[in-house]
C-alpha cells in the first residue's frame, strides 16, 4: 500500500486560539502542523512544547514554529487566528480597521506561498473578516470559510447536556447566522439522541439557553478577565480542518459564501454546510420559521454594516 503523506497544516497567529487548533490538530493525527506569528520567538516555543508533548500523548505530527512565511509552503489547510484584541477606547471600526489590515496582509501572503490551500478564518469580527479574505485570496468561496457555528453549537450542546444531565455527545444542535448576539440558535433542531429538547424541558429552559448560547464568549470573558475562550474556538476549527482532511461530508454550521440561500446574496453567514476535501460542498437549506428567518435577516444587516465599515476604510 503507498503511503500518504501527511497533509500540512498552517495555523496563523499562535496566539491562545492558534496554539489549540495546532495541539487538537496534532493530537488527532491530522497532518504536519506549522505555528506562524509575527511575535518572535514564541511560536518557535510553543511548536516545541507541542513536539515534546507528542511521546506522552502519543502522537507523531510534526508541530514547526516559524516567523517566516516561506515554511507555510505547500500547506494544504491555513487556520486564521491572528489579530489584535479590542482594546480600551477602541471603537468597532478600528479594530474592524486594525483586523482588516491584519487580514489583508495574511491573506496576500497565502495566496502567494499556498496557492492550493483551503482556509479557515477565525478572526473577529468572523463573518466580515471571511468576507474580506475571500476577496483577498481570490480563492473560490468554497475554500474559504469562517468558524464560528461549531462553536456556537457546541456551546448550546453543553447547556443542554448540563441542563439535562446527560451525555455532552448526546445532543445535537444547529446555530445560524453571524457570530455575535444576533446569531440564531434553532431550539426546534436541537435533539438529545433523536428526541427533540422540546419534549424534554420547559420551554422558559429553551430560551434561558437560547440566550446564554448568544452571550457565550462574553460570559468566559467575563470570568477570564483577561482574554477570551481558546479551548472551545481551537476545537471547532480543528473539527473543520478534521473533515475537510478526512473528507467527511460532515453537515456542520460554518460561515459559508451565500449566494440566494435563505434569501441572502454575496455575503458570509453561518449556515449548515457540507464539509469535505473541496470545503464547503454544499450549504444545506433549512425550513425555519417567519420569526428566524426575520433574525437571520438582521443578522445579516449587522454583517453588511461591517462590510460597509471596511469599504469606507478603503479595505475593500
Ligand atoms: O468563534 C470565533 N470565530 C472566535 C473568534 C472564537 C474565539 C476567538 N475569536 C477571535 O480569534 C478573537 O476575537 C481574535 O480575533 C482571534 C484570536 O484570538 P486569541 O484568543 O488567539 O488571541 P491572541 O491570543 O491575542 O492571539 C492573536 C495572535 C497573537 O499571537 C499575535 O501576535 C498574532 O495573533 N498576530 C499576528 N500573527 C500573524 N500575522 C500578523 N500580522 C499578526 N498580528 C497579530
């Protein structure tokens, strides 16, 4: 049998997201793994921490950290993590302006040293930075794609699990929309093994969850102090680079390039998408109600609003 060779994995931005997606994405075995950041020194570090965690944990991806954009070279999969956070006194529109140039610089980069890469943006604000890469990249949409669902979910997933005492695996859930308050959880998808939740809690419960799943990142914000959530963030964009390397087909919410679904055009939002080797195969079209579609709608004017921010920053 020949052997495969590894697929190569860039994550950049080495920061506390980076640094998981490059940990989850080794200890899953999903292929050679690159930290970049602008920082010196520090993703050399945490790719040899990585590299000398592998004989415990029992994993043998290669984990490289570098400064130089010549080693990402050939990466099959990028992960975008970098950016700066907001800061006292920052307005929306300078850190939109601050990520956007982040963004921009990377993403030319990229399109220089990997050309054939599919990408992955986590920065925020996700669904406007997506937006703005896949301009950038000039990548066909499907290999550009923003995380930010599988984290929603996942953190509705466990409200539910916790609320009901079962089995975090158990249950199952859908989140549209931007990444932010406006997202838009689905009570009426959400199923603890097959069985739907209303059946199984009131409903003053569902819509407790429903809003700690919006306020999510602020909650661990709030109890971090400093920073924000990275093990929940790194674990998603380490799931989708899991089933675009497996080529899994697997029906997960990513911010995907819209083109008339659910009413939207030329705009990224989150919605159930078919992930596989190609990216985004295909984006699945849910029937949800008046009030939903209503939310996803504004959702998507906040989306747009960022997008005309970039524009009058001369980004776009
Ligand atoms: O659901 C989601 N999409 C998100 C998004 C969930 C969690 C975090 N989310 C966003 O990801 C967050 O709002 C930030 O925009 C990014 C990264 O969050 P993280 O917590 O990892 O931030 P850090 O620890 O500050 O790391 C950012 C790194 C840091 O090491 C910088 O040196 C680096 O980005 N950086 C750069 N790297 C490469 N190239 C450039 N130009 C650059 N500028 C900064």
């Amino acid at each position: 049998m020949a052997i495969k060779e590894r697929l190569k994995i860039a994550c950049i931005g080495a920061g506390n997201v980076g640094a998981a997606v490059a940990q989850y994405c080794a200890e899953m075995e999903l292929g050679n793994v690159v930290l970049f950041d602008v920082v010196e020194g520090m993703p050399q570090g945490k790719a040899l921490d990585l590299t000398e965690a592998g004989p415990t944990r029992g994993y043998s991806s290669r984990v490289v950290g570098t400064n130089d954009y010549k080693d990402i070279v050939g990466a099959d999969i990028c992960v975008i993590t970098a950016g700066l956070p907001r800061k006292p006194g920052m307005t929306r529109l300078d850190l939109l302006e601050k990520n956007g140039r982040i963004m921009t610089d990377i993403c030319e980069k990229i399109r220089d040293y990997a050309p054939d890469a599919t990408v992955i943006v986590v920065t925020n604000p996700l669904d406007v930075m997506v937006y703005l890469a896949q301009k950038v990249l000039g990548f066909k949409p499907r290999r550009v794609i923003g995380m930010a669902g599988i984290l929603d979910s996942s953190r509705m997933r466990a409200f539910v699990a916790m609320e009901l005492g079962v089995s975090l695996r158990n249950v199952h859930t859908m989140v549209l929309g931007s990444h932010g308050d406006a997202m838009v959880p689905l009570p009426e998808y959400t199923t603890v093994s097959g069985i739907p939740i209303t059946k199984l809690m009131p409903e003053a419960m569902i819509d407790t969850i429903v809003q700690r799943t919006r306020q999510g990142g602020g909650e661990i914000v709030k109890l971090l102090k400093t920073g924000s959530a990275f093990y929940a963030p790194g674990a998603s964009a380490a799931r989708m680079v899991e089933a675009i390397a497996r080529d899994e087909k697997c029906v997960l919410p990513c911010a995907a390039h819209l083109t008339g679904q659910y009413g939207l055009q030329d705009i990224y939002m989150g919605v159930p998408c078919i992930l596989g080797r190609k990216g985004v195969e295909n984006v699945l079209e849910l029937t949800i109600s008046e009030e939903n579609r209503a939310s996803l709608h504004a959702s998507a004017g906040e989306v747009r609003e960022g997008i005309g921010g970039l524009k009058q920053v001369g980004l776009l």
